[in-house]
C-alpha cells in the first residue's frame, strides 16, 4: 500500500512548475530582539563557554527570552538601536555534569553558571548519537548475534532510542540502540533486527547492557522501496502540473524574520529545541485603528509518542520529539517546490554542533499564501423580488517546516487567516502511519 | 465580528484571477444510467402524471437506481446502446394524499401508484413555502402584533419552518412560520420579530393556530451588512491576487457526468433530495491491472439540526435539511472564481417546480484541482555517508456543491486523492456560525 501510494505521486511531483525563482534570506544580524541566533552569535557563544572549560558538550544553545514586557514596550516604540539585553542560554554537559549557563552577549560574558543535579537530562546532541550508533559494529556480544543470525555486519545501521522514565530513583542518561539492515534498501525501518537489548551510557559512551533474547528473521524490504529514483514502471497515472500565478507578486513581505501579510504582523522565531516559534502575532483593527495582540508566543510545546506496548521491544518507546531530539535540531531542510508551493519564500536559519560550532540549515522555513475554499458566502433566496449572493475566497498564509525525528516525518503548518485567526496543524508522514493533528 | 470577518476578505475575493474562461456542460440526453433526469425527462414525467391526475403538486421527482447488478453489469461492458430500464420516482400530493408514484419513461408509463399513509411527509416544496409565507401578511391578528410593535408590515418578511415529530399520535402536514423584518437590511435573520408563534397546515394553506405571546424589541441591523456592493471604508487588507495555473490544462475530463482524473473515475450524479451523489467511483489497480471498486454510492444522506433549546421560540427547530428541504432543491448557483477557483469546470443541473417544470439550476456543481499540501515525504539521516530526501506533492480533485438552508450555506466537498482515499467534507458558513465536518 505505501509503495503504491508513493507511486501514484511520481509525476505529481515531478511536473510541478516553478514559476518563481526559489527567494532565500540568509540573517546575518539581528533586527529583532526575538531573531533567533546568528552564526556570529553561536561563534561567540561557544568562544566564551570554551575560555572557562576546555572540554564542552553544548546540549543546547538558544536564545533566553527577554522580559514580555520589555518586548512590548521595544515593539511599541521600535527604537532604531535594540537596548534590550541580548542573553543566551547553553546547557552544556561538562565533566559529567549537567551546566545551565547564561550568557550576555553585550558583555560578552557568563552571567550565571549553575550545575542542574535534578531529574532529567539534557536533549541528546546529534554528534554524541553518531558516537554512539557505531558503538555495537565493534562489539563482540554483538558482532556474534549479526554472525548468528547469518548477517552482513557492514550492513547492519543502528539508531538511538530514548527510554523513558519508569520510576527510578536515580536513573543515569542512558540510549537504547535498535539495528537495522541496509542491505537493499534505504528504507531500514522495514528491515529491524529484532530480539536484542543494547543500552549505551551516553556519559560513559560504551554499551552497559546487552542480551540476544531471541533470533528472529529480518523482514525483506520487498515492495518498500520510496526513492523516486529507484521505480521502475508501471507509473502510476500522470498528473497534469498546478502552480499558483501571482501577478502582482506575493501578498506577505518578510524582513529579515518579521512577516506582514493582509492585516497580520509576525515574527519567526526559530530554537534548537522548540523549532519555529511564532511571536507577536497581531492582525490590525480597522475599527480601533491600531494592532491587536493575538499570541505573544507559540511553538509546538511537545511531541509525545508514547508506543503503549509493553513488549520488551516497545514498552521503552515513550518518545518526547521536541524534549530529547529537539525540534530544531531534528528540523531538516525543506525541498523546493516539493515541500513547499513554488510561490514559497524560505527562510535559513542556523543550529549547532555539539561542540558548539554553527550549522546552517538552509531553507528551514518556509512562507506561502494558499488558496483554502470559501471563508464566507452566503445565497439568499428567502426575500421576494430581490436575488442576493455573496461569497469570499479564503487564501491563507502558511508557514511550514518539517522536523524529522527517525522515521516520522512532522509537517508543522502555522496557518493565518485574514479573518482573525490561526491554526497550527501538525501532519505526520512516515512509512506506517498518515497523522493529522488541527 | 462578522462584519469585520466579511470586509477583511473583500478584495480577497475581488482581486481573484480568471485565468481561464468558465466552461459549462448543459447536459442534454442521458449518458449514463446514473444520470440525473435530463429537461426532456422532467417533462415528460410531468405530462405522464398530469395525463391521469389534472392536480398535482410534485414535492420529488427523481431518478429510480437501477438494480446495483445491472448498473456493474453495464459498467463492465458498456454497450452502445443503454437496455437498462429508465425508472422515475415520484412522490405528489395529489387531493390532500401522498402518492409514490414510479415511471417508465421508455414505456412512458406509470408502472405503480400508491398511496402513502404511514409516518411522515413528503419535503417541502419551494413553491407551497412562497405561498405560505405571504399568509400572515394578510392575517388580521398578525397584522395587529405587527402594528402593537410600531413595525411597517411591508418592510415584514416571514419564512418556513418545519416543526419536528415530539410523539404526536396523529400529525398533520404543518410548518412555523418565524418572520423578520427586511427595513435597512438583507440580512433578515439579525432582525426576528420574536414572541409570536404561527403554524401554517401547508394542505389546507392556512394558519391553523397563532399566539402573540410577548412583545420584544426587533434587533437593529447595525454592524451585519454583508454586501460587498454596500460596505463603505475602512475596507480591509488588500490581498493580492492568486491563482492555479495549469499550462497543460486540467488534469481531469469530463464527459457528460462521468469525471476521469489521475488514477480515479467516477460518475457525479444530482438528486432533489440528495444533491450531489458520487457513484462508481473506482481507482485503476496499477500492479492488477485493473479498476478496483472504491464507493458504489456516496451522498449527504442527511443533516440533521437540532437546537436543543427547549423554550418556545427554539424547541421545534429540529431541522432535516435533505429531508425537509431537499439537498438538490437547496442547491445554489456556484459564483465562478469565488465559490471555486478558477481551473474549475462547472456541470449545471435541473431540479423541478411544484408543478412539475424543469428549473434549469446553471453551475450546480464545480469540479477542480487544489494544492493540498504534501502527501509524503522523507528526510534520511541515519544511514552514514547518504543523504536521501523525498517528497511528492499533493494535488487533489474536489468535487463541489453549496445547499443553502435558510441563513446556513453548506459547502459539500468531495476530496479525491491519488493516493487512493475520498475524503467528504460539509463546512457551514452562517452570519453566526462557521462548523466544519471533515
């Protein structure tokens, strides 16, 4: 069924026009106290924490909100300089402690350094997960399992797993690697190596735990294969191409991370952990003749996957998307005219590594106006000797990006509509599942 | 609000682009089976039936479905020539009794007459509900209630209510009536003359019980003007205008009623108690090789409305809009590039009058492509040293009507996916309410 569907799509895809050249705005300095971190500001984020300790695993770098009310009152008046404090926070792992440092980047330096000796643990860090998933190819428990089953140990993969908190008094931040073959395919969710438990210290960064419970056959990745590249006929049916036509040009303007489109005015804020963050939201009264605030701040709070299985397999699958991959982190890039209509206009933003160096993510965002039915119509036949019909077309603004954690891609939508109001919709794609969340 | 909501989309819906002209289908002889009653066929019922009876009032006249064997039968071979028997349902009121009565048109024949005598009524016509109507205004203790309020009786205008079923041993064929005054606006249902209860029995055409129990003030139409020709600045955002492009033209063909698009074909049919029925609609099994079977037959099969206000003024108001009122009677003329977009392609249809003459309904029903975000996607960064993204874009069919009741405007949507699902979706605009059902 996922084949076919898949299938069906190729030509969709394939003949969608490009009738606007792909527009990318690439923020060098912040314009707005919420921007979200520069390249130049994580550089110096990351010179400043390294001055006091040599050996840091940056968890997490992100923008520490100014007081609402400062904002307010910075957005009232839009002074041409920004003296609102500029302050970041870092969660860094530091000899095996977990830091809470904030930093002023006016004054370059640590305004408080903390060590957090309470329960949980910092988001796991991509480069600690790449460490960790070659942990089990050198392994010799291990290398016998893949030997016992008859695999190929050059195409085994493995994958990081959170494990949930089940009552622990004292827990330590531990992973579970669950493997996956290759061979064959790129779709490796479909091909699992089943009946082994592998836990890995991610602070001791070495496999702690490890039992073949059972030998089980690999399933073969027949008829799961996704790459467009790789069909081969027959097609499914081919469909005609559909782009939007603006001839006056867009109906929204974005500068630098501020958008105005129709009566709304917004801000795209963008973190490591929360992903897109819309702020100060607020559509013009006509009748009042001033802005009215309608969401100082928003973001996708959290993505609980919570599997319900209480398999020796599953019943540790109690994903937190955003608390422990990050959303921003798990953020990929967004594919022109597929992703997004090709009258989109994207926005790069940047991440880090776990040493703290910048990463650009390029087309992170994106911002479309959609044509969505009808907002309003009405026919009125009820009064004699008079024929009334009245109908409005609703085009919305979008804004999209897509976090992918494993292999459940997230379409994370802010809608705007000019009649007042916004909906945020998550849309989950994977190899299994369709999800919609309004 | 409402009126804030209305004046944001004006030039939404003004600016919108025609980038093709309006295509429009009038069919003229039945192609298929399912075909809805053609002109000549409305006509020719009307004069079999007023060949035996001189007085009738026609409250359905409608396509009787050939047995489900014969249609897939036809469906699979398609003969040139059509030997299904063309069957005609009708339900009169004919000397104060409900008749079924069923047509031959090929004999050109009544096959069966019978009377009806157990629960319930046949819908109301739009003709009886004219006549109605006009009653109080002619009615002296109405026209005292009308002047205890100081109101202009020519600036009154009531309107037809069905009344419910609470248990009533014996009913006979009644209606509310509620009215409003039309003084300063269209927008009657913002201006209810309250506190006066009218019941109409619709055989005999007269009021059969009125009470003027309270006296209350008619609402002011202040703020509720929703014509675009009657709004005075300040006018909302001006959006820019958007269009679909499609330099290969539409996607789909329409041939008669039957819709050929992507993977998918199906026939729309059009029924005065239904509206729009989607039947035989199959997708083409690319690795069988052959259609599959999705929906035999899909319509609206009621909407049910029930106010749950117990007091007075509310407690009859237990609507059954297809039931009642009639899906297909209800149905309005679509307004090209507000209702539907402009790749659209219009079918019209023809409903019937009291009395049995065709009404040509012109842009009943629109059929489109839509950008609908995506279908799937993946992003692949687990596998060492490859990157693997893909998506494929989602471009639906939409198969659209809009069922005016009263102040509601139902928008019925039916959404095909190349991915092999039918997604029927009702929304209700209303001065007051906006719902959706998906």
């Amino acid at each position: 069924m996922v084949s076919t569907t898949i299938k069906f799509a190729l030509f969709s895809a394939l003949t969608l026009l490009s009738l606007q050249a792909v527009v990318s705005v690439t923020p060098l300095h912040f314009q707005h106290p919420l921007d979200p971190l520069t390249k130049e500001e994580y550089s110096l984020v990351q010179k400043i924490v390294l001055h006091k300790y040599p050996k840091v695993a940056f968890h997490y770098i992100g923008l520490d909100d100014p007081e609402k009310d400062a904002i307010l009152k910075w957005e009232s008046f839009k002074p041409s300089v920004i003296t609102i404090p500029r302050k970041v926070s870092v969660i860094a792992i530091i000899n095996g402690q977990s830091h809470e440092i904030l930093i002023d980047l006016r004054l370059k330096s640590i305004v408080s350094d903390t060590i957090y000796t309470g329960n949980g643990f910092p988001t796991l860090s991509v480069d600690e997960q790449t460490i960790a998933i070659e942990l089990p190819l050198k392994y010799p428990p291990f290398i016998a399992s893949v030997q016992k089953r008859g695999l190929n140990l050059s195409e085994v993969i493995c994958s990081t797993f959170t494990m949930g908190w089940f009552g622990e008094e004292k827990s330590t931040r531990t992973a579970r690697l669950d493997c996956f073959m290759k061979e064959t395919t790129v779709n490796i969710y479909v091909r699992p190596i089943t009946g082994i438990t592998i836990v890995v210290d991610l602070g001791l960064m070495k496999i702690v735990e490890y039992h073949d419970r059972n030998v089980e056959e690999v399933p073969t990745a027949e008829n799961t294969e996704y790459q467009l590249s790789k069909q081969s006929p027959p097609f499914g049916p081919k469909q005609h191409s559909l782009a939007s036509h603006q001839p006056q040009g867009p109906g929204f303007q974005i500068n630098g991370h501020s958008v105005s489109w129709a009566n709304w005015k917004f801000h795209i804020g963008f973190d490591a952990r929360a992903g897109v963050i819309i702020s100060l939201a607020s559509i013009y009264d006509l009748e009042k003749h001033k802005s009215r605030r309608v969401l100082y701040k928003g973001y996708i709070s959290e993505l609980f996957v919570p599997y319900q299985d209480p398999t020796e397999e599953f019943y540790f699958k109690t994903f937190f998307d955003a608390g422990e991959y990050g959303f921003g982190l798990s953020t990929v890039s967004l594919i022109p005219n597929r992703d997004c209509p090709p009258n989109a206009q994207f926005i790069d933003t940047y991440i880090h590594s776990a040493d703290g160096t910048p990463i650009l993510l390029k087309n992170a965002i994106c911002v479309f106006e959609q044509y969505n039915s009808i907002m309003w119509r009405h026919t009125e036949t009820g009064i004699p000797n008079e024929f009334i019909e009245e109908s409005r077309t609703e085009v919305n603004l979008i804004v999209r990006s897509v976090v992918t954690v494993g292999n459940y891609d997230n379409i994370v939508d802010w809608e705007f509509k000019a009649s007042g109001s916004i909906k945020p919709a998550t849309k989950t794609k994977s190899s299994q599942l369709d999800i919609s969340f309004v």
